[in-house]
C-alpha cells in the first residue's frame, strides 16, 4: 500500500500540535487509512483493536524525531551563531517560539527558518516511512 507524504505530514502536524501526547494518529499499513484520536477534544477515531493490530503505525510527534528545540539550535548554530546565547536563553521560558520567530524576523531570517524546518521535517518523515516499510507517493 502506497501513501501520500501529505497524508504523513498532516497527520505529524496533527500530533505534533499542542501537548505532547494530546493527539495521536494510526497508520493501517494495509489500507493506508489514517485514524486520529485528541485527549482534548471531541476526535476519536481509533478502533480498540486497531491499536493491537501488527499492521497499524502511530504517526511521530516532532520530538520523537528530533525536530524539538534541537531544530532550532541547529539552525542558530549555523545561519545566525552570535544569537546562539539569546535562543538559549529565549527557551529556557514559557512562549519561546513566538519570541524565536520574533528574532529571526528582525534579522530577516524568519522564512529561511520556515524553509529549513520543512526540509528537515520531510526528511526525517521520508525515513520514518522508509524505516517502518512505508511506501510513499508524492
């Protein structure tokens, strides 16, 4: 069974989104179908047995991939390495990407962080799939 990387992506971006462990999201393998589920909402679509099922996958949260706080460091380190001890000190408190993105815009670098945080995330999504049999289209 063939998947799109979008199918992926939406789903990492859905787990990924708030707390750690709010959203989760199955992959059948066999059909390729997506199942999402939310501790704060009103989403529950995961059969009991599918979660015991050999052919179903949970989808990654960005942390679980490396793509956390670590992402960001990287970046600093080499496209700005004089912020590296502001960044540092911009995550050591509450609400620190929308003080992040706030420096990288005022040194004009906010889109080339967007543009490197997508190619990371397709990377290491493209190796998730190809490290759990997952075979992708587009």
């Amino acid at each position: 069974m063939k998947i799109k990387l979008q199918d992926i992506e939406e789903a990492y971006d859905f787990v990924s989104s708030g707390s750690y462990g709010d959203h989760s999201a199955l992959l059948d393998k066999s059909t390729g179908h997506i199942h999402w589920s939310s501790e704060s909402g009103d989403l529950d679509e995961i059969p009991k047995d599918l979660c015991e099922s050999d052919n179903t996958i949970e989808i990654p949260n960005k942390r679980d991939l490396g793509l956390g706080n670590q992402l960001v460091f990287d970046f600093i380190s080499s496209r700005s390495p004089d912020d590296y001890p502001t960044v540092r000190e911009i995550f050591c408190k509450r609400g620190a990407y929308s003080r992040y993105k706030d420096l990288l815009e005022s040194k004009a670098l906010l889109q080339e962080w967007y543009d490197f945080e997508q190619k990371a995330q397709q990377e290491a999504l493209r190796e998730w799939c190809k490290e759990n049999g997952i075979e992708l289209t587009g």
